[in-house]
C-alpha cells in the first residue's frame, strides 16, 4: 500500500525514481480505506531533506499511510521557503481538534540553549502534552527526546566537551522483550550528532522510563513509556548515507569541538565516502514502530484514541 502525501511535495519525485509507491493527496481520497494517519513535527533546518528522510523509513511497510505536516506559530524557519511552509504544512492550532495514529517530532538545532529559553518552547510543550491524549504512539528524535524527557519526566540534559559525532554499536536492553526489537541483530549501530546528553542513571531513576538501548561511547539511545505510547531516541536512525559528511564539511574549521565522525568513512578517509551500516536497522525500527505500536494499538475509530 502507499503513503499519501500532499500534492506536489518535492520528496514525490525523488521517492518514486526510488520505487518507493507514494501517492498524492488527489488520487489518495479515491482509495476507499482506513489510512493511518501520522504527523510529522519537522523542526530540523533543512526540512526538504528531513521530509524525504521520514517517508522514506514510513514506505517500508504494506500499510496505507497519510502523512500530514505541522509546523508552530512560534517558530518560523529560515532555510526553507516561506512558500514550501504554506503549502505542505498546516499550523498546530489547526490540527489540535484532530487525531492521529502516530507522531512523530524531530530534532532541533537548538539543543545547546536552556530548553526554557527556545522561543517556542512554551507552543511545543503545548503539542508535548496534546499528543498525549490525540496521538497512539509519539516517537521523539534527538532534540525533541531530549526535551520530551525534560518536560514529561523531569530528566536534565547534560553538555558534553566534545561533539557526539558519528556512527555508534547499540545494544538493546532485553531485546526479545520489545517488539520495536523484532528482527534485530544484537548490535545495531546509530548516527549521533549532538552536543548534550542525557544519563542513564537519571533514566533508571525514573520509574515511569525504561531504558531499552544504549552504548558504551555514545550512551542513552532509546528510551520508552507509557508502554510505547512514547519513544524517545537520541540518535538518528532516518539519516540518509551523505547527512553526517554534509555536517562535517559545513562545520569543518568553523568549530573545535568537531572531529571527523566516528565510524563513518571507509577506512577513515573523507574522500572516499561514508561507510553506510545504519539504514537496515533505520528502516526496521520504523516498520517496527508502525506496526506493533500503531497499527496494532490504535483504535480503528481514530476519535476513541485517549
């Protein structure tokens, strides 16, 4: 089955020379079926290319799915045009009367200020506790968990003296144990690009939070709750092969604290590319997401989610 996207969004193009069987809203609506629904809070820079990284991961599966996009009235980006924002994202204010089978909501370059201090800190908090009673199962990445975590659980984020930049082995906790598992191998690896953390001790602590995967280098990676209502994961599994070299040469020279990423280019050498190890397990979690804590948790009348 396909994914439903608005008319003309630029990731239709690309995805299909991918043959990857995605659809436009005007032939969607002919298609007599109960689609799931999921929205996509993209606060990342670029959001084209986060667009396409998202679908991409959400094609794997037989599911019929309608993604639909959000944006805040707080927050307005200045790397995507303002006609692009208009015409494929609908504000949070407009879509709070409806419900949705999944959400998910990305990361941000805004992770080395106080969380308070975020200008839209006081709306996205507003959309953290509306996913609680409109959405089956929220999936938090990278900024987003971290602030997910502090504002419904309390946990604080932590600087680190060096940029967290790289490709990281996981290794899942209990890993028969959770479905969002199924299929793994007992490694998996992660990109990470970030310059705070969050500690296990602190999640431990938390008895409302599981710990379900974490590195010895990179630390906490994923964390769940409200029995997978709620996934926070500090990596980013979506990434595509080139997203970490397009960091490291952007950042190159302008920063101290970046390195080459870790475990990324073939034998090290920036010249000769990156060595892609992430993106079975990337699009496994996803598939895994959709299936065992939306599709087979959400109700089919999507008015009774609570």
């Amino acid at each position: 089955m396909p994914l439903r996207l608005p008319d003309r969004l630029p990731a239709i193009d690309l995805l299909k020379s991918e043959n990857i069987f995605v659809i436009d809203e005007t032939k969607g609506h002919a298609q007599q079926v109960r689609p799931l629904r999921i929205v996509i809070l993209n606060l990342m820079p670029l959001k084209i290319t986060t667009e396409t990284d998202l679908i991409r991961l959400l094609s794997n599966t037989p599911l019929h799915i309608d993604i639909t996009f959000m944006k805040l009235r707080s927050h307005v980006s200045k790397n995507t045009s303002v006609e692009h924002m208009r015409m494929f994202y609908k504000y949070f204010d407009k879509l709070q009367d409806k419900k949705f089978d999944g959400m998910i909501i990305t990361g941000a370059p805004v992770e080395q200020m106080d969380f308070e201090k975020v200008n839209y800190w006081k709306e996205i908090t507003e959309v953290f506790q509306w996913s609680r009673t409109h959405v089956t199962s929220t999936m938090y990445i990278c900024w987003a968990a971290q602030a997910g975590l502090y504002y419904h659980y309390h946990i604080p984020k932590y600087p680190l003296e060096k940029k967290m930049f790289g490709i990281f082995p996981q290794y899942a906790t209990q890993k028969e144990k959770y479905p969002i598992f199924r299929g793994f191998d007992n490694q998996f690896n992660m990109p990470h690009s970030r310059h705070t953390e969050i500690k296990k001790e602190d999640i431990i602590a938390c008895p409302e939070l599981t710990l379900i995967a974490e590195s010895p280098v990179s630390g906490v990676s994923m964390v769940m709750a409200r029995d997978g209502r709620e996934f926070f994961i500090t990596g980013h599994m979506e990434y595509n092969p080139e997203t970490l070299d397009t960091e490291y040469r952007r950042d190159k020279g302008k920063r101290k604290d970046v390195d080459i990423p870790v475990n990324y280019y073939i034998d090290n050498d920036p010249q000769k590319g990156p060595n892609v190890t992430w993106r079975a397990h990337g699009n496994l979690l996803f598939t895994n997401w959709i299936n065992y804590y939306v599709y087979q948790t959400t109700p089919y009348d999507i008015s009774l989610i609570e």
